[in-house]
C-alpha cells in the first residue's frame, strides 16, 4: 500500500505539472502591439487555436488521470517492470505541452498537417504506454488485488484500443485531411469522457 | 478514504502549481533598459500592475484551496461525475496565470476593458465549477458523511452564490468602468478571507 | 492527521515548484551569440551571479521547508487563521524565483543595491510570515500536542527572530553597501545550515 | 512513518517537476520562420538534439526517482543530516533542465564541447549526491529497518559507483572526444534502466 501510494504521488505529480504547464503556452498579446479596446478584444479572439488546443489537451490529461486512478485503485503491489511502464505513460503525458504548443501555433496556418500528424501520433504512442502499462499487471507478477473485478480493467482495454485505432487513423489522415483529423480527435474526446462518467465502476 | 486522498493530492498539484507559476508573470526589468540605480527603482515600481494582480490572485487561490480542504474534509467517497466536475474546477482555477497576466499587461493602459472583463468572466467560470461539483455530492450518489454538519457546505454555496452575483456584475460593468469592476473584486476578496477566517467550522 | 496531511502536500507542493523554478532563471547562451569553445566556457563563467542567487535560494528554500517540516511534527489540527498564516507564509516563498532573478541580472551591475534591499526584504516579510504562523499555534485554539517539546517550537523562533534582525539591517545596509549586505546574507544561510543539522530535535 | 512520508512527498514534487520542466526546452518553430509543410517538417527535424536531450535526461531522472523510492521503502525515520543530503541530491536534479537546455542547444554546433563536460559533471555531483545520502543513512544514528535486505542498498552503491566513474570518465573525455562521452552517457542510461528493471528486489 505504501509502495504504490508513493508511485501515485508521483504520477499526480507529472499529471498536475503537465496539465497546468498548458495554460503558458497561451500568451498574452504584448500591449505595444494593441493600439485600441478593440484591438485587443481582436487579439483576444485570435488566440482561439491556443484555447482549443488547451481545452483538448486538457480534457486528454483529466481523462487520462482518471483513468490511472481507478487502475491504481485495484493494485496493491508494483514490480520494476511496472514502474518502468508507468515512467513511459508519464513520458507521453509529458510531451503534450510541447505538440499541444505547436498544434496552437499552426492550426490557423497553411501549414497545419505535420502538427496535426504530431498531435495525432502522441495519442498513438500514448495508447502504446497504456498498453504497456497494462500488460506489466499480469507479467513478471501479477499486480492485481485477488478479488477484484475486471471490468474495471475491460473499460481502459476497451478506451485504450479504440484511442490506438483512432490515433492511427488520425495521423495517417492527417497528411491528407488535418481538419477532419483533428475533428476525429475532438469527437474521441467526446466520446472518452461521456463513458468515463457514465461508467459503472467507481 | 484512500479513493479520496488521491483526488486531494492532485488537487493540491494543480492549486500548488497555479499558485506558484503566478510569479512568472513578473518579469525582471532587463539590465540593458537600466541606467541608473534610480533609473532600475523606477521600473520595478511601474511594475505595481503586476503586484497587483498577483496578490488579488494568489488570494483567490488560496481562498479557493482552503473552501477545497474543507469540502474534501466532509466526504468519504467519490463519484465520477464528481471527479470530472473538480477537474472542471481546477480547469478555472488552471486558466488565471493567463488572466492574471493580461491583468497585469493592461491594467495601466486604456485597454484596460477587456482584461478586466476577462478576468471577472473567470470568476463567474469559477462559481459555476463550483456549483456544479457541490451539484454532484448529492448526485447520482450521495458523498457527503452521514454524521457531516451542512454548515461548511451552506458556508461553502454562499460565498460560491456572493461571487457569483459579484463576478457576473462586475463582467458587465467592466465595459464600462473597469477600474470600479477591478476594486469590487478586490472587495470581494477581503470579504472573503475575512469571511473565511472567522468561519466557525474548522 | 488526516486534515494537517493536506496542509502539508499543499505547502510541500508550493516549496518543491519553487525551489525548482528557480532553475528557470538560470538561461542558456543563445548559440548565435557564441563563436568558439572559449566563447561557450567564457559565458558559462559569465553566469556566476545566476549560479550564486540560485544556489542562495536554494538553500534559504530548503532550510524553510525543514523547519515547516518539523514544526508540522509536533501539530496534529489546524484552524483557519493558521491555514491562511500558512497561506502567507507560502506567498513569501512564491516571490522567491522573482528576487532572485532580480539579484542574478543585476548582481554585477552598477545597480545592484535595489536588487539587493529587495531581496533582503524578501527576507524580512519571510520572518514576519514565520512569526505570524507561530502566532497562531496559541491563538485562536492551541494547535500543539499537548506532550510536545517546546525545545523545537524555540529552536524555529530563535532562528526567525536571527533572520529577521539580519534582514532588516541588510535591507537597510544594501542602500550604502549592497555586497556587505549580500556576504552577510550568504553567512546568515550558512549559520543556519549549520544549526539546523546541528539541532538536537529530529 | 508520517515524517518521511513527507520527505518522499517533496521529493516526489521535486522529481516530478524537474522531469515535466524538460519540456519546456523543447521549443516550437516560430511560425513567422515557416514558409511551407516541409520547411515546418524540416524545422521539427532540426529539433533532434532537443528530442534526444530531453529523453537522455528523462531516463535518468526516472532511474533516479526508481532508486530514490527503494530507498526510502527501507527507511522508516530520518534526521536532520539525512534531510539536508537529501536535499543535495534534489538540487542535482533540478539543475538538469538547466543543463539538458544547454546540451540541446549545443550538440549540433562546433562548440559542443563544455556542454558535453558540463553535463557529464552534473553526473558527478548527483553521484556525490547519492554517496553523500547513503552515508547519512548510518551516522549520526542508524535509519534502516533492522530487519532490512542490504542486497538493495548494495545495488543502489554499485550503480552510484559505476555511473561516478562513467561520470567523472567522460567528463575528462568530453574535453577531447564530447561525442563519443556522450555516447557512453548513453550506454550509462541504458545499462541502468535494463539493471533496474531486472533487480530482484521489489
């Protein structure tokens, strides 16, 4: 118990970092460039890509953590290969403030795929780390507590592979599309976070 | 009770870190615009915007963080839509490094309009996080401990609804007089901790 | 317990972000500004006051949070006035990476003394936080356990009240002598070191 | 028990902030700079020095956080000399952003030789920090368990000893050879992470 309390605090930690890191790549317009009230409510509504991309990125984070949250609710026990795991998922929560950046950067811009592309394929790589992540609870020792319901562990599978398949799909068709790309992201999103709170596992 | 602790030391990363990174806001006058001893006492002093709008929201935090530990004092368990209204309301609280920082930019100039407004529009945000998460300790199932005293949470729905009021108002007036917006938050605040610190419930 | 336990993971939140914040001060030379390897060694050296604040802070950080540790040992409940004495506390611990980056940029300049009475003033509100806390051990309900040790709780005032004379006469001394003000300072940090692993109470 | 659960809890905070602060030298290509897809492309190709910095560093801060927590798993009180190492060791953590920004910048230029050095020497000092806290783990009184496995405290001195004479090896070498110290650097990283995955202790 103590064990996995501190590999908690420390995931809550990179999880809370990351997700309030988010908020300082919306800058504020520098005030010699605003000339009228105005010009900087224009500036202001300018800045959509920056709060779409923070309202994304964060919505990923939360689900993220919750979904680490209710899996750690059921383990009792940790091995080196599941830290090690777990140390990769946090590597992929990590990243997000730096694709999160560019995504904000060019989603205005003719030049939008490779940050689509990027966006697209962190959510591949972080679906990789749940995967992972989970396989490391059954090898090199089991994890679980003997008596706990495997629904639980059933919903990440089933959240995980449909992320991994949309992911794949959406970076792919990013080279192509990055609009609807990015829009398949949003309706995942969507989708993660209606289940989420209408699962049945609390 | 182990459920819970989790969710408080997120929590009080995402506080912690929101509170913190306040101060990157304040930027140190660069040494090559200085060229005297008074010429370096001049700028630090015209940096006040910035004072300002980091002690009116390092307070609000902290308010924030203390009617936070109170209500997680009084619950025993969780639910997701719980979970998922706190991170909405860590969301609120994730947004003022930036509204505290186009406070601070333009508080001093005669585009002073819109961050004013911005930044009470984050209050009414904030309130509403609020109301919602206090919304889910009774649904779908009820948080609160049986034995629980509902003072603390009266306390906690009255100055959430004062703010309310306050940051709704002083939206709509910051169009027009921003500055008097600006001191009624102000007031706010002293209400509040003062509110807070004679509370009776600890 | 289970209540002083958040007031700790709060204020360790606070301290661990910004005592590593202070790193970001620390800025590495552009490499268009450099043209050799004795070019990079020479503005690396050059960086002597960032390495000389950070590791001032650091230590005057640290030293904090072992006494606020400590003096946590001996509490087992709060009460609002303590919560936001503690709030205060932590505000003077938040403004630390701004001093010293001021200290830093303005170290080997010509206009070192606002510098350095800032930062030695940062000092004097640091002490007035730590007798305000101690204050509300007593009042407005006694907060100690009743077997403790006063030996600590005198321990943590004696080396408050040693801070705060140092500071106020530095603060005043940086207006003729800012680099005799810093060096008493650096032997004030050094003093306190030595007491504190000195210290009969673990 | 209480008192060094809230040494890991600041540590914890430490770690975790120094390991997500990493990405914020990760910079996005400005997009005033970009022209085309394949000039931002070619820009976020350009970016593999930050890329490989950042999870060179990454590794060894999670390697570090890996031992940190066996660490402490076999302790169950501290002192005040054991406070103060361990704060040492955390200050060699948090100088990483500082000097993962500088290798990144420099790995790809003619003059990456002093941060080469300067990196590997951080390595010195944390292995300094690592030998200095075991050694606080015997005097000035006994902190482990007495029903404690040396096998982990032995595995933790091998592997401080072998990266001390990694360290202080490449950091000679960096001087002649950076490129080829870097990839001892390198080899270290990897040597560790597969030795700690498969310790026998859990």
């Amino acid at each position: 118990m103590k064990e996995n309390a501190r590999i908690e605090a420390f995931s809550d930690g990179v999880f809370a970092i990351a997700i309030t890191l988010l908020i300082l790549e919306i800058k504020v317009p520098p005030h010699e460039t605003i000339h009228s009230v105005s010009d900087l409510w224009n500036s202001l509504i300018r800045l959509w890509p920056s709060y779409f991309a923070f309202l994304l990125s964060f919505g990923i984070i939360l689900v993220s953590w919750v979904n680490h949250h209710y899996l750690f609710n059921v383990l009792d026990k940790s091995s080196r290969p599941f830290l090690y795991a777990n140390g990769f998922l946090l590597l992929t929560i990590t990243v997000m403030p730096f694709s999160t950046a560019l995504l904000a950067e060019y989603i205005a811009t003719d030049y939008v795929k490779p940050a689509v592309a990027l966006y697209c394929f962190g959510g591949v790589i972080n679906s990789m780390g749940w995967n992972l992540l989970l396989h490391t609870l059954y090898k090199p020792k089991p994890l679980l507590h003997s008596h706990v319901s495997f629904e639980m562990i059933d919903s990440i599978k089933r959240s995980t592979q449909l992320g991994m398949i949309v992911y794949i799909g959406t970076t792919v068709l990013a080279f192509w599309f990055p609009i609807i790309a990015l829009v398949l992201n949003l309706m995942l999103w969507i989708v993660w976070i209606t289940l989420s709170i209408n699962a049945k596992t609390d």
